[in-house]
C-alpha cells in the first residue's frame, strides 16, 4: 500500500471519480519514465516506485486546485507527460500524487497569420502537427517519441527533433506560457517574439521539468508547410571526413532541416540495444526543406561539400529509409512498456547495461573529445556502438554498452566522459534533461547558478511540493 489512500477522497471530491486513479494495476503503468534498470543509473532503488495516485486534471483551474491542496496537505505533486524522458524526471518517490496531463489535450487556437498554436500541455506532438498541416503549416519539432511526448514534458526538458537544424529545440519555439505556480498563482507570460520588459520569464519554465511550476498551456511558434524537401544521404571514408564536412556546411551557414552523422558499429551491438537496422561505417543523412528555390540551393552546395570531402552519394532510397525509421524507437520503446507491466520491469540483473550520452561541445574541441573518449572508454572495458554530430556540429552523442553487465562500472564511465565534456567548455546532456540521472553533476557544470536555481527553488516553492528532488533541488526522490 502505498499509505495516500487518505488522500483519494479528498482528490476525487477535487477532480470527480474518473479523475483519480488509484487501482495497483494502473498505477503500475507509470512506475518508470524512459530511465531503465539497465542504464548505468547507481540510485537504483529509486526506480519503479509506485506513486501514490494519480490524478488527470482537464483545465488548469484543477491543477490550479491541486497546487492549492498540496500545499495545504504538504503531498508533493510529480508532473507526468509522455512517460518518455531518459532521466528520471517524472519518477515517483512512492509518496506523492502524479498528475497526468493527458487529458489537458486540446487544441486551444491555430492563427495562420500569426504562425501562432495555442496548446494545453498535454497534447501528443504528432496531433498538434497533424492540425498543423490542414492550415498548411507545421510544428517544425520532430524527435523520435512524436508519437508519445507531450507538449509540456518536451518544453519542460527543451527537448531536440530530427528537424532540429532548421526549427531549433523546442524552447525555442515557445512564445508564452501558462504556468500553476507552486503556491497556486496563474502566470501567464505574454506570447511575442522579442521583448524588454525585464528578463523574459518564459524562458524561466523552459528546462526546468516541472520544479518550478507547472506548464498547463502554450503558444508555439509554428512554420509554413515546406513546398518542398530534399533527402541526401553520404558514406565517409573516416569520421572526421564527414564531420569536415558538416563544419563546413555551417561554415556558410548551410542549415538544413535533418543533419545526422553516425559511425555504426552495428556488430557491436546485442539484438535488445540495436533498436534499428543501421549502416555499419560512417554515413551522413541531411534533409532540406522549405520554398523550393531554398531546398534547391541548399541540395546542391551541401552536395558539393559532401563530394569535396569525399563523400559518396548512397542514393535516395537510402536517405528514404533512414527518413522513414526514424520514429521506429518509440513505437518499440511502448511496445515494450506495455508488455513489460505484467512480468514486472525492473530487472536488477541485466546481461549487459547500455547507456546514452548527449553532450554539447564547442565546435573545435568535437574530434578531440571523440578521440579522448574513446580512449576512455577503452580503459574502462566499455563498448561504443555508435557515435556522431545530431541537428549542428557541436551535439555529440555516443551509445555505450558494458557486455559484462555491471552497472556502476558503466556509470563511472559515463560520469568522466560528462565530466570530461564540462572540462573543455561543454555540457553534459543537450536534449533531455537533468531530472535524477545527472543531479549529482549538475552543480560542477552550472557552479554558482545552482544555487540561484536552489534560491528560486525555495522562493517560488518553499513546500517543496512541485516535483521535488529533480534537477537536484528540494527534497531527494
């Protein structure tokens, strides 16, 4: 029993009977985000704590109520959106009340002239692109969970797409917001591109996961439908060939819209980490879109550089397919959830632990850092199965893999390798968020700003009631 049986009364007088879920068999369904077992996690006893409830509030006047009564009731209160962020973030402590936002999912306005979307924080990305494109626009932010993220939870960690060299990450799309502030104010911040009317608090939410308030709508900036895309796809003799190139590109201020380069180690990988069949060697995919005459331009100088470093055309039935799987993941990633649930999803003892990095770097210190990492993880008897530049050249992800299983060894590993990042002017993770994962890290990347964030935290929450312990501030989880 999770001891907040207390609380469902009082909760479904709040929201009604269908709002408050409180059955051992659902509850199960929201023990993880996407931090597995498996990953090199060393606070493993944390993971798949069963919340107490869950609630699913409909307008923000109801999260509004429950910010009220959390406060009152000192029950802390665990944002929850997708379910797909890979650190933690939405994880329960086992005692607070997670509020689901699925059904917080409407589409508020579309104003074409505006290039303006009006969205509760709990739509799924790919329905806010689908209404996007019968007013011949297009959300522009395309990750690998569209299918599953919600708006909030991607504004939450700043989330990055497969189109993020052209549209930028999902903060930056954001033109306002409406936020539950811990103590139970509404803020809503004013939706213009450009203001100086003191610091822009919008950008106070976006990142922050929840902790210091929560996003129940927002206006996005969105984009003319393309009239037109082009897909290329390159091999390289070397990484560092097509990484040349793609500097380059940026050089010139070539931007397009997809930019992935990947060394693949494909025979390096076990079947349950390689998610999707990849091209072994190093390979280059690139995708244009926009007005025509754009897409033309772009096309033909990125090939030309491409060319000029040795790059060889693949074809365009190979940029076709990598285009078209590129959403493959997260359709496993729930698949798995679900079949997961019955037979219970935490195994604490995995064949082998694999893990994810995704550091941003400046760009004259990207081949240095491969090189000292791969050096790195050699000595540590860790595996890397793939690496590469995703969206610009300065976002560096790797995929580790620890055969032998053991979990601290790959988070010591992973933990230099953040670490090495920070030491040459980087930062440990681009695209997903802090929340559990890398709290312990946070402090030596963002120094004395940590404690303007633990100063905010305190003022703007000062019961701790708002998604404690992630990021590292408040109460541990």
């Amino acid at each position: 029993m999770s001891g907040l049986e207390h609380v469902v009364p009082a909760l479904t007088d709040l929201l009604g009977p269908t709002q408050v879920i409180a059955d051992a068999d659902t509850l199960a369904f929201y023990r993880l985000d996407g931090l597995r077992p498996s990953r090199g996690y060393r606070d493993r006893k944390r993971l798949g704590l069963t919340p107490g409830c869950v609630v699913r509030p409909r307008r923000t006047a109801e999260v509004q109520a429950l910010v009220q009564w959390a406060n009152q009731t000192r029950v802390a209160l665990v944002p929850y959106g997708g379910g797909t962020g890979l650190m933690g973030g939405a994880m329960s402590d086992g005692k607070s009340v997670l509020i689901d936002f699925k059904d917080m999912a409407d589409i508020l306005a579309i104003t074409r002239e505006d290039q303006h979307a009006v969205v509760q924080a709990g739509v799924v990305l790919n329905r806010v692109e689908e209404a996007l494109r019968a007013e011949g626009l297009t959300l522009g932010h395309d990750p690998w969970t569209v299918s599953i993220a919600t708006v909030g939870g991607t504004i939450s960690t700043n989330g990055l797409g497969y189109r993020g060299g052209q549209y930028g990450s999902m903060g930056e799309q954001v033109l306002g917001l409406e936020v539950v502030l811990p103590d139970g104010q509404i803020l809503r911040t004013r939706a213009v591109p450009k203001s100086s009317t003191g610091p822009d608090l919008t950008q106070l939410f976006i990142g922050a996961e929840g902790v210091l308030g929560l996003i129940t709508e927002a206006t996005l900036q969105v984009f003319p439908a393309p009239e037109a895309h082009a897909l290329l796809g390159f091999g390289f003799p070397t990484f560092a060939h097509g990484f040349a190139a793609i500097a380059e590109m940026a050089a010139v201020g070539l931007r397009p819209a997809l930019l992935e380069l990947t060394e693949d180690f494909p025979e390096l990988s076990p079947p349950t980490i390689a998610r999707i069949a990849r091209q072994p060697g190093v390979t280059l995919y690139l995708g244009c879109e926009g007005f025509r005459e754009l897409v033309e331009a772009q096309r033909g100088r990125a090939l030309t550089i491409c060319q000029r470093h040795a790059g060889t055309d693949l074809g365009a039935a190979a940029a076709q397919a990598f285009w078209d799987s590129r959403h493959l993941t997260a359709e496993r990633f729930q698949l798995e959830r679900l079949q997961n649930l019955p037979r219970g999803i935490l195994d604490t003892r995995p064949e082998a632990s694999f893990d994810y990095i995704h550091i941003a770097l400046p760009l004259s210190q990207v081949l240095p850092y491969r090189q000292r990492a791969l050096a790195l993880c050699r000595q540590q008897g860790i595996t890397v199965t793939q690496y590469g530049i995703w969206t610009r050249p300065e976002l560096f992800p790797m995929v580790l893999y620890n055969p032998d299983g053991c979990l601290d060894t790959l988070a010591g590993a992973v933990d230099r390798l953040l670490q090495l990042a920070q030491d040459v002017g980087g930062s440990m993770e681009y695209c997903h968020g802090v929340g559990v994962r890398l709290a312990h890290l946070l402090e030596r990347e963002l120094g004395a700003g940590t404690q303007v964030l633990r100063a905010l935290k305190h003022s703007l929450d000062p019961n701790d009631v708002v998604n404690p312990g992630k990021l590292g501030l408040g109460s541990a989880v």
